[in-house]
C-alpha cells in the first residue's frame, strides 16, 4: 500500500454496474499483466461473455473492480472424502439431499476477476467484496451453495493466500503448467448452521 494516510470506510463504499470498462483507464492493481488486461481486453472480455462487472467506489475514487459469472464446480472424489472426513465444509444441500455427494458437478458463481487499486491493498477491502460477494449470490442464486474462483498465481504474485484466508479450498492440485489454482467456498456450510442457535435457545 502506497498511501498511509487511507483508511477504509467499508459501509461508504458503492458497488456500481458497469458495461463500460473506460471507467477503469486510471485504476492500476499493481500487478503488470492484471492491469494490461483491465486496460486492453476486459471491454472485450464483457462483451462475448455474460459475466457482470462492477466498480467499488469510495466517493469518487474507484479501489476496486470485480466481475462475476455462473459457473459449474465439479468435485472429484477426493474432494468428496474431504468433506465426508470433515477435512473440509460439508455444504447445506447435504443436509437437504444425503445423497448429494452422488453427484459430480454442481451450479456456482464465479468470481472471474477481482483487483484491489494498489492504494488500498492491504486494508481488508478484498475480505468485504468478498463478504458482498456472498451475500449477492444468497439473495440472487439462493439455490447455490458455491463460489469459485481460478486464483493467479505466478512467481510474482500469488492470490492464493488471499481466497485460503476467506476459506476457499483448491479443486485441483497445483499444476506447475497453469498460472491460476481452481478453488471454491461453501456458502452453508453445515458446521456453521449447527453452531447457530435455535429459536427455543434465543
């Protein structure tokens, strides 16, 4: 983070639409090849896919840009025998179906790019988009139980870290030939309802 003076005031930022990506011309993330794409390709990337794309603006300043789109999670049986072991969160339609885990893919949204203005890296901003993130795909997708994301990772920058601290899980080992992990979140985890107290408790 570049400016020490800055500190985030999570309840004034404004999630806006977009259709044109001319509004980010002077936003920079930092990262080279993320900011080249924002700049070159993302108006095109917008127009031949269905994905949606949104500002987040505090006044008039914009310190982030994300895009979101449906998807399919496809969980492996690994993947499967993580969540029967309680390795990893057992999603809420296993509760409603116990034979989900029968199985194989599964409708998700995906965040297919999210950047932080190189500004305000570093001052949880990333944490709440994803939060909203959440709480959109709840409100919007209310059958969903999956988010994902293909995080990037190169040897000059890795997102992994970021989505492992908001409890994304890799769908995939690491594969030395791809520059992005495949990873996913639980919506409902079932260990986070059960934790939830009952109308009889409150």
């Amino acid at each position: 983070m570049q400016s020490g003076n800055k500190e985030p005031k999570h309840l004034d930022l404004i999630f806006e639409r977009i259709d044109d990506a001319s509004v980010l011309s002077n936003f920079y993330c930092g990262i080279p090849e993320m900011d080249t794409f924002i700049h070159e390709k993302f108006q095109d990337y917008l127009l031949r896919t269905e994905c949606d794309a949104f500002i987040v603006r505090l006044g008039e300043e914009i310190v982030a840009m994300l895009s979101l789109g449906e998807d399919t999670l496809v969980l492996d049986e690994d993947d499967k025998d993580d969540m029967k072991s309680g390795f990893i969160p057992k999603p809420n339609i296993a509760k409603e179906d116990q034979e989900y885990l029968s199985e194989d893919e599964f409708p998700a949204v995906e965040i297919t790019y999210l950047a932080v203005n190189k500004d305000w890296r570093g001052q949880g901003i990333g944490e709440y988009i994803i939060r909203q993130i959440e709480l959109k795909v709840q409100h919007d997708y209310p059958g969903y139980e999956f988010i994902t994301v293909d995080a990037y990772k190169t040897t000059g920058y890795s997102a992994v870290g970021f989505y492992s601290h908001c409890d994304f899980t890799p769908a995939e080992p690491p594969l030395g030939y791809k520059d992005t992990l495949r990873m996913y979140k639980v919506l409902h985890p079932i260990s986070t309802l059960e934790d939830q107290p009952s109308q009889t408790d409150r």
